[in-house]
C-alpha cells in the first residue's frame, strides 16, 4: 500500500512539471514584463499582464499574489477607473497587505467612488499608521468638506457637451478666438494625429481639435486645429490663448522610445487662419523637470505654470514668470506659495480677466480627486483658495475650466460619474427662481378667508394683486418675484383690520419658495383701548416719550385707508363731570392732532371726551402694579371703592384713564383733487 502511494504521489509530480511547470515559467515571464512596463509607466499595458498572471501566481505564492494585486490596483488608479481600483485594493487590504499605502489608496478610491463614511474609517486608519503622513489628516478634512459641500450646492448648472465629447478623453477647453466663438481642446480620439498608442493609457495621443459656433448659437462638429505643426505625434494639450487669440501658449510631452522625456511650455502665433512653428519659452534647464499647463495673464505679462521643480510645496506647484513687455523673455520662475500650493498637487491654472486665478488640486480639501479652486490676488500673495462646490466640482476629477469673457459661463474638464473617460461639461449659472405664496386666516378661529386681496409692491415699481381662494391661499409664481427686490405685501378683505408683511430677495444664494402667512383682525364693533398713554395731571399734553405708543395706530390707519374711527379718551372717577369731560375731550383731540400731523386725513378722525360715565370692562386677566384684575371685572365705583388698599384703588384708576379707538365707517373715500378752471389770474401766464 505505501508502494502504491508512493508511486501514485511520484504521477502526481511528473504530471505537475510536465503540464504546469511551462505554464508557471511563463506567468513568472507575464509578471517580469508587467513589472518593467509598469515601472516606464506603461500602465495599460501593465494591467493586462498583472490580471492574467495573477490567479495561477496567487494559488503559488499568496504574497507575490498580493503583490501583483496591488500592482493592478495601482495600474487602475493611475489609469483613473477608480470602481476597479476600489475592487482590487479592497481585495489587497484585506490581506493584511504589508504597505500601509494600501489604505490610504483604498480610501481614495472609495471617495472618488463617494462612499464617504466608509473612505473616513480608512482614512482614519491610515492615519493612525501613518501620523506624519499629511494625506490621512486631509482625506478626513476631506470627508467633512465633501458632505458639507454635497449639502450646499451652487445655483450652478452642468451639462455635457456630447456634441464634442468621444469615447476617448476630451479635455482642457479654450477659447479659440477674441469672440469666444470657437473652441479647441485636447482629445485622444481616433482622429488625432499619429499611430502609436500612449503607453501610459493605451490611448492615442492627444492632439488640439476645434469646434465652432454659429451665430445661432450652434456648435460644429470637432475637426483637428491642423495636421501640424502644432499637432504633433507626441502629447499636445493645455493651451492658453491671449487676449487677442492671436497667441497660443501650450504643453506638448516628448517622448522617445521607452523614455520619458517631460513636458515643455510651447507658443505659437497665428498666422491668418493657420497657427507658425511652435518655439520653446524656456523656463528650465534641468531635463528632469517637467513644466506645463500655461495660463496667460490678459496683458500677456504674466505667465503661470505647473511644474515639479525643485523649491516648490509639493508634488506639482503653480508657478508665475513675469516680463516687462509681451515680447520681453520671462523672468525667474516664482512660486504662489503656502497660500496656494499644498504637499500634493495644483494644476491647470486659469486666469479671468480680472485677476482671478482658478486651479486645480487635490491638497486642499475637497470632493475628492481635483477640485477647482477660485482665489483672488491681495497685496502679498492671495486669499484663501475657495472651493467652487457642487456641481462645478464632483467626485472625480474636475480642472480645466475657462469662462466666457464677463459672464458666469463656460466649460471645464472632469471623469464625473457618466463620463467616458474625460469628457468636457458646460456651466452657467442658472437663473434664480422665486415663489411667494402664504394662506390667510382669521386670527380668532384661523378659519381661511377666501376674497382677501393680496398686493405685491416691489422696489423695482412692480405691482401685482391676486385674490385668495376658498383654503385662502394665495401664490406668486417666478414670473413675479424677482431677484434683488424688496416686496411689500398688502393684505385687505372687508370687515377686517388690513395688515402687510415684506419679503426680499436681496442676497439670495439660490432659487428659493418664500412662505408669508397673514391672519387678519376682524373690525369689532366694540372700542379697542391703545397702549397705554399717560398725562400729567390735569394735563391734555401728548408727552413724547407716548408718542411712540401711537405708531401702531398710525399704521393701521394707513394700512387700512376706507376706515373712519372714533378717539375716544376716559378718566378716572375722581372729580367733577364737568372737569372731566372737558379734559378727556382734549386729550382726545391731542390724539386726533397727532395722527393728522402723521399724514392722516382730519375727516376719518372724531374726537370724543367721555370723562368718568364710561368705566372700563376687562377683557382678559390683567395684572397693575402687582394687582391682579381678572377678565369680565367692570372698574366701577363701587368695585373700586370695595378694594382692600389705596394702593390697589390707584391702580385700578390708572386702568380706566384710556384712550381707545373704534371704528365708525369703512367706506371713506378721499375727495378727487379739484382742477382749477377758467383764465389764469394775472401774473400766472
């Protein structure tokens, strides 16, 4: 029996060299070439032979299998197909692999992919691990500005252009002419120039393409900007025109076999309707420096770039070079700095025609990926970069913008999710919109008034009146309301006390539905006391610090112009009738005087003195001078006199020296202006 194992295990091993041993030579040979292409950064192609071999090598050797998964999953993530990324670090994290890089990419990946909470934890983890990383801290910054911004969207609007979009990348738009009636930009379709393929993406490299716009506002299709000598077979993109388009500033990416050979700054003038030889503006002399993504200042005196030269923040800064005159040579490379620049990357610098320096990074905390960032030149340096949020900016990578001249419109570059490969995306910033609407109620029971008008009166001179209906609603809709504009509202409706509410629009981040509600006061038939206003004694003097208590008065009289009311001013029981009435009177015409000093027609107003022959009925719990009077109480002589202190009789006292109000009519109407009529009098011709 053991013989017999023995020479079944030997089978075993002859049928294992025999059929595997080619085999796994030859995966060994895959994983060799994919490591050497992988290290020129031919990740395309690097990635086809890492997941072929990885399966047999894994089942051989579980941590050169995780190695070679790792090498995918970065193979994907500098391929920007992050879902794969995503799948492929998971698959190494959770092998324990040994480079805690891992992690980090992990949660980069679930970002771009937006599963935040689940990218925080390993972002956390990372840190914990790698404390003087500054990439653990920022992605959990990140975290919180991404749901904060996610929260918070801009009245932005994005669309893609798939008129100028192909299967390939499309990217880095720019105007083409001093109209802003064309557009080149970069692509690596099938149309671009050359036959060989980019190592790095397994695509052809890009070359400039134009599209251009009718005067109808119709795009053309993408046609290449030439057959040379700008386009080349070698990576053409980022360009920069100045002011007049008659002056292109772009990168182009040399290349021999096998080797990189970086990116250089390259111009070209217009010559007609074709562009001259390109020159290089040299701004390096050092041929492992790459610099590129010009940005041409509107006097052409300033030129920024992105480059990894020594000196800089990080990985890839922005960088200015100045000069006298645009046709002077450039001066010594400046960084932006601190303000600017981070420890990771800023790229694809933009400058409006007002100094404003927009830019890609994925250093300041963002969504994920690059954002584009906005800051303003300052005596010194520059304002802290902002964010230009959701949805300029997304979980992939978003640069590349450029703006039509004064106005808040334009295109940019991004991988947003539903984009294939980069694609180019237009912006504006979208009308807001605004609504008012509210419901009218009766303010003793909150029964909705149906027939109330409403008047909308807005700063802008507009005026516009719509009725209630039967829940006593009412709407204004976004043909109405508009931006920058106070309105007053004006609520009337017969038997009821008109009152007015405002609402503006001024300052307005977005589109938005404004809600005023009313509830309207029914006309009693009963006097309404004012707030309180005292005298002096035997005095009918309005004393100015009482004045204020009439404002309210004085608004509803204006509020409600038809209604004629009835002052009705009350003393207390003391003294004779005679005194009494005579001293209401006038505080009551004190009053009356008021109110026409105030702009309110003599004619709706009648004074009445009542003296001490109307004592007053409390309507609802009342507490004086730390006396409580409760409601349906009639401050009569004999209640007062029947009240335990004189304190507490001063007090009730105080309480029926009033002034009130009570409306008589509302159907007063103002008398018609009279016209003079007949000759003029002498001296007036």
């Amino acid at each position: 029996m053991m013989h017999f194992s023995f020479r079944y295990y030997f089978l075993l091993l002859i049928i294992f060299f025999i059929f595997d041993t080619p085999e796994l030579v030859a995966q060994n040979r895959r994983v060799v070439r994919a490591d050497q292409a992988f290290e020129l950064k031919q990740y395309s192609e690097a990635l086809g032979m890492y997941r072929r071999a990885y399966n047999r090598v894994r089942r051989k050797d579980r941590n050169e299998g995780n190695r070679v998964a790792y090498r995918a999953a970065l193979c994907y993530r500098y391929l920007n197909d992050h879902r794969s990324a995503e799948s492929w670090f998971r698959r190494v994290v959770r092998s324990n692999y040994p480079d805690s890089l891992a992690i980090l990419y992990f949660a980069e990946s679930l970002m771009h992919n937006g599963k935040f909470d689940e990218a925080l934890v390993q972002f956390q983890r990372y840190n914990e691990l790698a404390p003087d990383d500054w990439r653990g801290q920022y992605g959990i910054e990140s975290i919180a500005a991404a749901k904060e911004l996610n929260a918070s969207p801009t009245p932005y609007e994005v669309e893609t252009m798939r008129l100028f979009n192909s299967r390939e990348d499309d990217l880095t738009p720019v105007f083409g002419d001093h109209r802003a009636s064309s557009l080149i930009f970069a692509s690596s379709r099938d149309d671009a120039v050359g036959r060989d393929a980019d190592p790095w993406t397994g695509n052809k490299h890009t070359s400039f393409f134009i599209v251009y716009q009718d005067r109808a506002g119709n795009w053309s299709r993408p046609a290449l900007l030439d057959e040379g000598p700008v386009n080349t077979e070698y990576n053409e993109g980022a360009a920069s025109l100045n002011a007049s388009a008659t002056r292109m500033y772009f990168t182009r990416c040399l290349r021999s076999p096998d080797v990189d050979m970086g990116c250089r700054i390259f111009v070209a003038e217009r010559d007609g309707a074709r562009w001259n030889n390109p020159r290089e503006i040299p701004l390096v002399t050092d041929s492992a420096v790459t610099v590129g993504h010009p940005a041409i200042s509107s006097d052409e005196l300033e030129l920024y770039f992105v480059s990894d030269m020594p000196g800089g923040q990080g990985e890839t800064d922005i960088w200015v070079v100045r000069r006298r005159a645009p046709g002077d040579s450039f001066g010594e490379p400046e960084n932006l700095g601190p303000e600017i620049n981070t420890p990771g990357n800023e790229m694809f610098p933009y400058v409006r025609e007002d100094g404003s320096l927009f830019f890609a990074s994925d250093g300041h905390p963002g969504l994920g990926g690059l954002d584009i960032f906005m800051s303003q030149p300052k005596p010194g340096g520059w304002t802290e970069p902002e964010n230009l949020g959701v949805p300029i900016n997304s979980t992939g990578d978003d640069f590349g913008i450029v703006f039509y001249p004064g106005r808040e419109q334009g295109f940019l570059s991004s991988n947003r999710p539903g984009s294939r490969g980069y694609d180019i995306y237009s912006f504006y910033l979208a009308p807001f919109l605004f609504t008012i609407k509210g419901v009218v109620v009766d303010e003793l029971n909150d029964w909705p008034i149906r027939g109330a008008d409403i008047q909308l009166i807005g700063s802008d001179g507009s005026f516009i009146q719509v009725e209630t209906d039967q829940r006593g609603e009412f709407f204004f809709g976004q043909d109405v309301v508009m931006e920058n504009t106070d309105y007053d509202l004006l609520v009337s409706r017969e038997r009821y006390f008109s009152t007015r509410g405002q609402q503006s629009t001024r300052g307005a981040e977005r589109s938005q539905d404004y809600e005023v509600n009313f509830k309207l006061a029914p006309i009693p038939d009963r006097a309404i006391p004012l707030p309180e206003i005292l005298y002096e004694f035997a005095s009918w003097e309005l004393l100015p610090q009482f004045k204020d208590s009439l404002d309210g008065l004085v608004q509803t009289l204006k509020d409600n112009p038809t209604i004629v009311i009835e002052l009705a001013s009350h003393t207390d029981s003391r003294g004779t009738d005679q005194i009494n009435d005579t001293l209401s009177q006038r505080r009551a015409q004190t009053v009356v005087d008021f109110l026409i000093a105030e702009g309110i027609e003599p004619e709706r107003l009648h004074a009445r003195g009542y003296g001490k022959r109307v004592p007053r009925t409390i309507e609802r719990d009342i507490e004086r001078e730390g006396f409580q009077f409760s409601a349906g109480t009639v401050l009569n002589e004999a209640y007062i006199d029947g009240l335990p202190t004189e304190e507490h009789q001063d007090a009730a006292h105080q309480l029926n020296r009033r002034t009130e109000f009570r409306v008589l009519s509302d159907d007063f109407r103002p008398a018609e202006p009279t016209e003079p009529t007949g000759p003029s009098p002498p001296g007036n011709q």
